[in-house]
C-alpha cells in the first residue's frame, strides 16, 4: 500500500486589520463635484459606491506641488499603514517584537527610505526585522505580497510575517487632466490600509484561512493596458479599456494552469480584487461563475471603492468562516494575474 499523500505546505493567516480615513465620499457629492470639471456627467446616476478619502474632498480637488502631495502620502500613508497593523498584530495575539519579516506594499507614492522604516519605527519592531518593499505592482501588490510572505514561511514555518498595503490614489487626481482614465479613476478608487498576520499552520485547528500554493501569470504585449504615467506634476493613471477584454480572453488558461499545478479540482470560494464592476463582470464570465460567487468582492467594492493593492486584503479579512477549497485573484500592471490557492 502506497503511502498517503504527503500535505503540500502550507502558511495560514492569523489575523487582518484594516483602516480607513476619516473623509467619507458618498456617491452623490463625488458625482456633483465631478460634474464641476466634466459637465457631461450632470444627470448621470452614480454608481452606489461609498469611498474614504485622506483629506477633504476640495482639497484633493485643488491643484498643488507634487512636494505637497509626496509629503500629504509620506505622513498619511504611515497613519493608516500603522492603524492596520496594530489591529492585526492584536487579532493574531502576536506582540511587535515577535514579527520576523514585514512586507510593506505600496503604488501610490515615493518614498526613501521606504514605508517600512517608518513602520518599524511606529511599531516597535525589533532592529534585526526583515524588512521587504513592494512598489510599481499597482492593484496586484497585495496579493504579491501576501505570495512572497507564503514562500518565506514555507522556508522558514516558525517565523511569523506581517504583510501591509495602503494606497492612497485620491492624491493621483489631476485636476488639469480630462481623460477618461482620470475620470475613471476618480470614480472608482477610495484611500484605505489593510494588514495580515501570517505564520505557520495549525495555531487556530479547524477554522484558519491557510494558503497552499501561489501563482503569477503576465499577460504577453500587456504592458500599455494599466500603471501610472509618472509626469512633472505627478501620477497619471492609465486605465485601457481593454482590460475586461483581456481578462475574459487571458484569466481562463491562467487560472486552469494553476488549478492543474496545485491539483485544485473545485472551488467553493472566491476572493477576488474588487477592482469595480467592469472587471468582476469579466472575471465571472472568464471562469463561468454564477453572480453570487463574487457577491463578497461586490459588496466591498460597494462599500470602500477599488483600494489597488489593499483591495484583496480587504475582501479575505470580510470571507466568511466556511470551509472549503478557495482561489484569490488580484490584477495589476502588467498586466499581471496574481493567484492563490487557500483552504479553510
């Protein structure tokens, strides 16, 4: 009799945090104060998303230097980049000091030293921390970041890593810029910050969110389609309206190669970028998933808008306590698909 097969290794997730700022947008004041520079939009019926924003809504609408908007990410950033942490560190019952590597991921402003420095500082993590940035990946960051956390633990299962994104896109907002892809951006995008606490298995036995595998597929001839266009006077999104097209012709190989590699037969449950409603249509039609298969990621896209990086983090820290086999999905420049295998 052959053995059993052995079980694939494997990092768990012990605890999220997430933050939001204090600015709350409702759909009918972002709407009306977009309509004051593209008059098209009078009459329109806004998309029933709720965003949070760093500062106050004519402030982000009002032209300033680029040094404003770098020093505005520096401080905020480093805010809510904390705010999340602390509230993952105290739902995984793990101190500061114990924290081995933190993954700090970020698209949305420059800094050096980078965001973990200050992080470390405001947390009180130990001097000999691994500390490990991750910029220039857009939307997909998270899910990169929560991927290159699951290759350290399966390296090394004792340690424990905390893996954070914050975005802050409202500060990308050019008021001289009337594009679709700067409208587009303003529509869809909200600032927030989310954190997770990951170690090895079995600390909380049959309940706990565990990843098994992590895969990433770039799209060929893709690189134009999203990411920013870096200006004298800052971020200037792109936003190709191929992207649905690309998703609905490129996610379904992408996703049965890696089915196929980590030997993922079903699916019970999906967490998916909640990159806004174009996308999640073209993601469920590229997999042939009924609708309330990524109710969760409509709901938080509802709820906060498309955080980029932070999104995904987002949606694992809502899922639900059922268990089963499940796929997450995030995309970004690229473009890239980013993919893991989790288990409940």
């Amino acid at each position: 009799m052959s053995p059993p097969a052995a079980e694939p290794a494997s990092s768990a997730f012990w605890g999220f945090g997430t933050a939001l700022p204090e600015h709350r947008l409702d759909p009918e004041a972002g709407l009306a104060a977009l309509s004051r520079l593209w008059p098209r939009l009078r009459g329109v019926q806004p998309e029933p998303v709720t965003r949070h924003l760093i500062r106050p809504l004519e402030w982000l609408l009002t032209p300033r230097p680029l040094g404003e908007t770098m020093r505005t990410y520096a401080q905020q950033a480093a805010r809510l980049a904390w705010l999340a942490s602390h509230r993952a560190l105290t739902a995984a019952g793990v101190a500061p000091a114990e924290i081995d590597l933190v993954i700090a991921v970020s698209c949305t402003g420059y800094l050096v030293p980078s965001l973990d420095v200050q992080l470390a500082a405001d947390l009180g993590l130990r001097p000999d921390v691994i500390r490990l940035p991750l910029t220039e990946l857009g939307c997909s960051g998270g899910a990169a970041g929560l991927a290159a956390a699951h290759r350290h633990l399966t390296a090394f299962p004792r340690d424990r890593v905390l893996v954070v994104a914050v975005e802050l896109p409202s500060l990308t907002f050019q008021h001289h810029d009337r594009s679709l892809d700067n409208l587009t951006a303003a529509m869809v995008f909200g600032d927030g910050a989310a954190a997770a606490v990951m170690g090895g298995p079995g600390r909380q036995p049959g309940g706990e969110l565990r990843v098994l595998g992590t895969g990433t597929w770039l799209v060929p001839g893709s690189a134009r389609v999203l990411g920013f266009d870096l200006r004298d006077d800052g971020f200037h999104v792109v936003l190709d309206r191929r992207l649905p097209d690309l998703i609905r012709e490129c996610l379904g190989p992408a996703v049965a190669a890696f089915r196929r590699r980590q030997e993922l037969e079903g699916v019970d449950f999906y967490a998916v970028h909640a990159g806004g409603p174009r996308v999640l249509d073209a993601v469920a039609e590229a997999l042939g998933l009924e609708p309330e298969r990524l109710a969760l990621s409509r709901r938080v896209f509802r709820e906060v808008g498309n955080l980029s990086s932070a999104s995904i983090l987002f949606v694992l820290a809502a899922l639900p306590r059922t268990a089963g086999e499940g796929l997450a999905i995030a995309f970004g420049p690229g473009v890239t698909i980013e993919l893991l295998h989790l288990r409940r």
